[in-house]
C-alpha cells in the first residue's frame, strides 16, 4: 500500500478548461471537509485511544463529559438542546432578544447580559440562478458600410451554462450516481435553472472533455509511482 502525493496547486488548476477548474475546486473542498471530520473524529477524547474499530458508533459519551461543539464551541446553557452551535463569526445574521420590562413587576430592565442563552437556526436560503446577459453591438462602418459584431469576453461559454453549473451535474451524475432524470428534476427544481435530461447528457460530455487531459495526468503519475515502488 503506498500514498500518493501529488500536488494540486493553483498553477495547475488555472491551466485546465473552466468546467475542470470548477470541478477540481468542488472535490478540493469536499476533500478538505472529510478530513475536516476525521481529524474530528480521531480527536474524540472517548476513542483517542481505541482504534475506529473498537468504538461502537452509536456508543453514549463518558458520563460527566463536556459537551462541546465540532467546532470547538462551549455549549454552556444550552445543554438540553439536541443542536449543536457553530462560531458567532460564521453566522449569516446574530438578533439580540432582549427583555424590555421585568416579567414580575414590570420594571423597565436595561444592560446587557455577558452570557446570553444562544439559540441558532439553519436555513436554506432561496436559491436563485446567476443569470448574465451579454449584448453583441453590431456597428456599421462609416467608411464601408462593413458591420462588425462586438465579440464575447475570453471564458465566456457559446452555449447558456457556465463552468460551475457543468461541473454541478456533473458530480451529481458521476460521484452521487444519480440518473439523468434525476439529475435534470434536481437542476430544474431546486436549483430553478430549466434543465433536461438531453442537456445532462451534454453537460456530462463537456465535462468529460474538460477533465480529459488532468484524469490523463493522474493516471500517467499514478502508473510511474506504481513502477518506481516495484
């Protein structure tokens, strides 16, 4: 069994089409989020000194153990409540409830409390499609009458999906196995971006091609490290 080690830089990534640059920086950050919750799971003081294997999954924390976030976050006060709290700084918005009258004599209360009781809710938010809209001028000579038609900025697709959206399906496609149909109810019904299964077909190719010369690369790596350690 041996690692391989190559290096995903940005110098790479820049050099491939758009659809496999945004592609590569999707599984960069799912990478990154997996090992995010392994290195989580093997700091675990309960398993620290047990293999993965000895723990069972559903097995309850030691009695008397804090109970902390992933993250890192003290969820003093809100012990009873079965969600777990992330950083102030990572919250898109943070209300400040205060009281305005004490709730037994309803005397004016004022100050603010150090420790508040902190209570969090997620949320997906309403999801609406970048739509960029580019205007080709036509503009007739003065001189000859030639018209010339301004040109799309360098990047800029021939057809109406961009990079991420290509690479998106097709993830949903190749890495969470979904059908064509699926995938095409997905697009078109959370994403709201009208989709077919026809059009999958074609985002798949595209990315296909686009990933073509860097899976090559991969591989041509892969074999070398595989004969030098023969």
């Amino acid at each position: 069994m041996f690692r391989m080690s190559l290096e995903i830089t940005e110098e790479l990534i820049a050099r491939q089409p758009p659809e496999a640059q945004a592609i590569i920086r999707l599984l960069l950050a799912q990478i990154a989020e997996l090992r995010a919750e392994l290195a989580a799971l093997k700091k675990t003081p309960e398993n620290s000194s047990l293999p993965p294997s000895a723990q069972h999954p559903h097995a309850k924390p030691p009695r008397g153990a804090s109970k902390s976030s992933e993250n890192g976050v003290d969820n003093k006060d809100t012990t009873k409540w079965s969600g777990r709290l992330v950083p102030l700084e990572r919250c898109t918005e943070v209300v400040t409830c205060q009281p305005r009258s004490c709730r037994r004599c309803g005397t004016a209360l004022a100050g603010r409390d150090p420790t508040p009781l902190r209570h969090q809710v997620w949320e997906l938010p309403e999801i609406k499609p970048l739509i960029t809209e580019y205007q080709r001028h036509r503009l007739a000579c003065t001189a000859c009458g030639t018209s010339t038609c301004g040109q799309l900025p360098a990047g800029v697709p021939r057809d109406q999906s961009g990079p991420r959206l290509i690479a998106f399906v097709a993830l949903l496609m190749a890495c969470f196995r979904q059908s064509k149909r699926r995938t095409a109810q997905f697009v078109s019904m959370v994403l709201n971006i009208p989709c077919s299964a026809a059009l999958t077909v074609k985002h798949q190719q595209i990315a296909t091609q686009a990933t073509r010369a860097a899976y090559d690369d991969l591989a041509a790596a892969l074999a070398a490290r595989t004969g030098s350690l023969r």
